[in-house]
C-alpha cells in the first residue's frame, strides 16, 4: 500500500433496487406473474462500498450522488449501517429541480438465478467531474484505493482515476456497464487494476461480445493499453482469472447453490479492495474476494 494508507473510496452509482422475481422471463410484447417483489439498495458504487464495509477491514467512504426523497434516504442509512462514511453537504441533491435517486428495474429468472437490469441514472448522472476531484481531495487522509465503475457519467469515472493516481492510490477500475458509443483507451493510462467479465473484457477491446478468443490473450492484450498491476477477469461459476505482467492463474469460486447472481461481481470487486487495503497481494486478494462473491450468490438482492 501507500505509506501506511487503508482508506479504500468507492466512487460511483447509488440506485435503488426494484426487483421482481418470475419463474419465466418475458419477451418483448408478453406480460408475465411474478413470484415475489423486493425493494432494496444497489448501484455498482453502493454495492462495492457495502461489500467493502462489510468486511469491517478497512474504513470505507462512498462518493456518490442521491436525491433528497425516499430512496436516497434507505441508500444513505444502508452505507451508514455498515460504517461506510459519506460527505452529507455534498452527497444529497436538494431543491425542487434536483433528479431523483437512481432505480434499478431488475427481473431475476428464478430457475437460474440469472438477471435482466434497466438502471435509470438520475441522480447519479449530476455527479460531476469537479465534484469527483473537490470530494476526493477533502477527505481526511489520503486513499490507498479507489474504486470506480461506470454507470455515472465517463467525464467524471475519468477524473476519479486522474485524481486518485495524482493523490498516490491504486486505481481500480469495473468497466461495467460495459462501455457504449465510446472506448477505454484514455481510462487505460490511470488504471491499475482493471476488472471487467467475459463480456466486458472483449467489449473494452472493440470485440464481439461472441467473439470466441480465450479470456487469457484478451487479458494480455489489454495490459499493453498500460494497465499498472493487472487485469482481472470475473468467469462466473468458474471463479477468475488473475493477469499480471507474465503470470496468468485461475482461481476457482466455491459451488455454492445459486439464488441470485445480482451483485455477485460488485462483492468480488469490493472485497479485493478492501484485502488489497490490508496488504495482500493482488493474487492473494483475488482468492479471498471470489470467496466473498461465491457466498453473496446465495442470497437475493445485491
């Protein structure tokens, strides 16, 4: 680490979860019952942020954006309860004109646990680069990590990475959702831990997403964009694979039966941070975050 930093930051998306669970998924133009409803608190950031400050390892801050109703104020008190700190005067969005926190419309197939997922930015989206850099230069003590993903504008994901390599912290950065209409290449310079899946790793690279090169050349051609420390990739069922400069290796996830694979990648993402806080190597923390994310796919919700 830095010195002697632990402080990991999590800049990024606040939603609000609106989850419904059916055992058949509609298609376009079908109506279809649901089995159950669930409101809860998600967004990429929040997700990584809970599952940093969870672990109850390092201290953990949330730099985001919510509205001032009711759903900014469950995403608010869900970081609060697990000691994940936030800047009040700068995180709520008040005034008759301001967006509404961010939703998430989700629908979870229920024999496979597998997903569908609309997110709606609002106010997430008023996230701006200068508020980026003037929040991550006012916290109390430099951070050893910070980690950003990409559901708040490009503009200002890019100027967390730029700060925070000028502040002397190890970047991280989730690539998801994968990007559209735009590419990575300036990102790449400010990134040292670059996290996407099977998807989002061809998608950085300009591939097909169906494109049927092995995961482990397309790693290594993403570490010559200038990745610092390497490239990881998230494989589902199968774990993930850790890329440095010549040292490809597989770490398995634990089988465990799966409910919900919804912020299954945000655990792992969260957890590695916060192992890579207290001093593991980036291997050593990729082993103990896929056990994180192997456990969260066990119950619903992010």
């Amino acid at each position: 680490m830095p010195g002697d930093r632990n402080h990991v930051v999590v800049v990024g998306s606040a939603n609000q979860d609106l989850t419904s669970y059916t055992p058949t998924v509609p298609v376009m133009g079908e109506t279809v019952m649901g089995q159950e409803f669930e409101t809860s608190c998600g967004g990429k950031g929040s997700n990584q942020a809970v599952a940093a400050g969870s672990l109850g390892i390092s201290p953990v801050t949330m730099i985001c954006r919510v509205g001032d109703d009711v759903f900014g104020e469950a995403l608010l008190d869900k970081l609060a309860s697990v000691n994940v700190a936030w800047d009040e005067t700068r995180t709520i969005l008040r005034g008759k004109n301001s967006p509404a926190s961010g939703t998430a419309t989700i629908v979870v197939d229920t024999n496979s646990g597998d997903n569908m997922i609309i997110v709606t930015p609002g106010a997430n989206y008023a996230l701006s680069p200068n508020d980026v850099e003037e929040s991550l230069r006012a916290l109390p003590e430099p951070p050893a990590i910070v980690v950003v993903q990409l559901e708040i504008k490009p503009a200002a994901a890019l100027q967390a990475l730029r700060t925070a390599k000028d502040l002397g912290a190890i970047t991280v950065l989730n690539p998801a959702p994968a990007p559209e209409g735009y590419t990575l290449d300036d990102f790449f310079p400010y990134v040292d831990i670059l996290i996407p899946n099977e998807t989002e790793l061809r998608k950085c690279l300009g591939k097909d997403e169906l494109s049927d090169e092995d995961e482990e050349a397309l790693a290594k051609e993403l570490l010559d964009k200038g990745m610092g420390m390497g490239v990881i990739v998230t494989l589902g069922a199968r774990g993930a694979m850790v890329t440095l400069v010549d040292a490809p290796r597989d770490l398995p996830a634990r089988n465990e039966p799966i409910k919900d694979t919804i912020g299954a990648g945000d655990a792992f993402c969260g957890a590695l941070s916060t192992y890579l806080s207290a001093g593991l190597s980036l291997t050593e923390a990729a082993g103990k975050a896929c056990g994180v994310a192997s456990m969260s796919v066990r119950r619903r919700g992010a």
